[in-house]
C-alpha cells in the first residue's frame, strides 16, 4: 500500500502541520515494525503545498498521478480540504482528513478521523458559561472554520445564555492584532473564545493580549486551536492560565498514552503532542488495517475496510472506529496552560458524530 502525505511543510502553518505528518509517519514506522501490511512494507509519497490551499489541488494530483499512492492522509485547514475533495472525487482516490473541523459534511471519500462540533464544542460552550461568564467575544482567523465556530456559539450558546457581544477575523498569517485587542476591550466581554489558526498569528494575538493588560484572571481565553505546539513555543507567560478544549492532550495519564509520547519522541524526535497529530497516527493505522481485513489496498477495497475495523491503542482514551457516516466518536477535554502545557481541568464522554449539527441534511452519495 502507497499513502500520500499531503502536509504544509513550509510557510505559516508549517510548525503544527509538520508535527501532525509526525504523527502519521511515526503509524507508518510501526506497521512495518510488524511486517507491513499485506506482507509488504507501507511505502509514503510526502507533498508541501507551502501553506497555500490552491497548491493542495495540485498535490492531490501530483500524489494521485505521478506517486501512484492508493489514499491520501492530510490537510489541516478546512479550507485546504474542500480544496482538496473535487481532486480526490476526480482521481477517485480517498482523502483521510486528521483533524477536527466545523462539521456540516459528509462525503463518500473522505474519512472524518477528528471531531466536530456536537463531540466538542457543545459541552466547551456549557463550561465556559459555568466557569467562565456568558459574554464572549469570538476572534478568528478569516476561513470556514473560525466562522462557522462563531455560529457554533450562538446556536448552542443561545440555549445557554450565552451572548456574542462582538467578533473579529484576521487573515492567515496576520501578526497585527492592536486593532482587535481595542475591540475586545471595548466590548467587555468576560471570556475571549480564540480560533486564531497558525503558530505566528496565535503568538502575536497572545503578545498583544498581554500586552494590553490583560490576562487569564481578569478575561480568559478559552480556545479551540491553540495546541501544545503554539503554546510550546511562545514564552509560558503569554499563555499562562488560558484555556483549551481537544479530543487529546498530552498530559492524559494513561499507558497507550504515555508509549505513544515515548515512540513519538524516539521515531520522530517530536515532543509536542496534540489532537490533529493523534487524528493522523489513527487514520494510518486504520488503513493498515482496513488492507488487511478486505485483502487489498484499492480506494473501494480500503473504503469497505474502514468501516469494518476498530483501532484499540488510540491516545485518545477510546477506540478508533469509523461510522457509516464516514466520522468517529470522541471524548473532549478542557485543560488550562500552566508553564507551557496544558493541565486537563474535566473529561466530557465521548459523543457520535452529528455531521450535521446546524439541522442541515445532505444525502451521502455514491461517488
């Protein structure tokens, strides 16, 4: 079986991006550790598309044509995945998509190995309003998923008292957030809900917080992005105190848990973990087994094997299965940054995925 990887190696997401082909790769490592799959060791094709979501159509093309890969493991950013899918449907390959996202879609070639909203979001929304206040200014990077988040929280916010007073988006890569700290302040919200997507914009949006004054005890920022990989790398005051919801932190106490981190740092030489990183370990391992349990490694044949396999040593806590609709069940965690990590404060249990979370309904077709 050939994979290809398609990850942003480059540019401004390259840090988290590089640290979730990690994640896939150190998969990779283990299954030929035991033979390969189908008495033959999995071979990768790996593409940089440079940050940039049109350079993804390119990839999947590249990998699908001239790598000769059977499925593709990435993406990261929604936008670089609805880039990504009418490539996918037009080499009729598959697309195993890592992290979580806004829901809203289903679709017969894609595998969802990350949460959606109904598995995370809501019961982040119901702690924030329970320990943190009910006002809450939404601040975003400028694609689908910072956006749609924000009508996340009105919709499952509204049933909780809790109230938008304001939002604001920046582009990709923007380091210059003086503007939308003034905003913030003006609102006076009680609680900063962050989808600032990239290493650069994530530090400076939290450089500038901070330098207005404001920290977690006087307005905390509850975020959905900021992973062990951002918060590893911008100095521990900026973060200190804030918060985090994800399917896995690093910090879970648990022996799947604890060999993962350990094979991680001995493969890859990688010591960040985070729940995308996870979602990309999962995903190849599902296809390993998959291979193995249809006997062949095609796009039909690995497609029917997905949906027939479960994946036991998931750092998550729970087991890796994929539904009929293409997604997967998985617990959530609030967690405070304390010194450059993240300290889970409650588990919530795992929850089906509900695509369709908005009450939109899409038929999932043949493709």
């Amino acid at each position: 079986m050939r994979i290809g990887m398609q990850f942003s190696l480059t540019g401004s997401l390259a840090a988290v991006e590089e640290s979730i082909l990690d994640g896939a790769m150190l998969a990779v490592h283990e299954i030929n550790a035991r033979g390969g799959v189908l008495g033959a060791p999995l071979e990768t094709a790996v593409y940089d598309d440079g940050s940039k979501v049109l350079a993804s159509v390119h990839a999947i093309n590249h990998l699908c044509r001239a790598e000769q890969v059977d499925v593709v493991v990435g993406g990261y950013t929604s936008a670089s995945r609805l880039a990504m899918a009418p490539a996918i449907h037009e080499n009729r390959s598959l697309l195993m998509y890592p992290t979580y996202f806004e829901g809203e879609e289903t679709d017969p070639r894609i595998f969802y190995c990350g949460a959606i909203p109904n598995q995370f979001a809501a019961d982040y929304l119901s702690w924030i309003g329970s320990n943190l206040g009910r006002r809450i200014f939404v601040v975003g990077s400028d694609y689908i998923y910072p956006r749609v988040m924000a009508e996340v929280a009105r919709r499952y916010g509204g049933h909780l008292g809790i109230e938008t007073v304001g939002e604001r988006y920046v582009p990709l890569g923007e380091t210059r957030f003086d503007a939308v700290v003034e905003h913030i302040r003006r609102a006076a919200p009680d609680v900063v809900l962050c989808n600032v997507v990239g290493l650069d914009s994530t530090t400076a949006f939290y450089r500038r917080f901070a330098a207005a004054g404001l920290d977690a005890r006087r307005l905390p920022i509850a975020a959905t992005v900021t992973t062990e990989i951002e918060l590893a790398r911008m100095p521990h005051e900026l973060s200190e105190g804030h918060f985090m919801v994800a399917t896995y932190f690093a910090s879970l106490d648990t022996p799947v848990n604890h060999a993962y981190r350990s094979a991680l740092r001995q493969v890859r030489g990688q010591t960040s973990c985070h729940a995308a990183q996870v979602g990309a370990y999962n995903a190849v391992h599902a296809l390993g087994l998959a291979a193995e349990w249809s006997g062949a490694a095609d796009p039909v044949a690995l497609a029917r094997g997905l949906l027939a396999v479960r994946f036991d040593a998931n750092p998550e806590g729970v087991p890796f299965q994929l539904r009929d609709n293409h997604h997967s069940a998985h617990p959530a965690y609030v967690a405070t940054a304390e010194s450059g990590e993240y300290r889970i404060l409650t588990e919530f249990a795992p929850r089906p995925a509900d695509p369709w979370w908005s009450g939109r309904k899409a038929a999932l077709a043949l493709g």
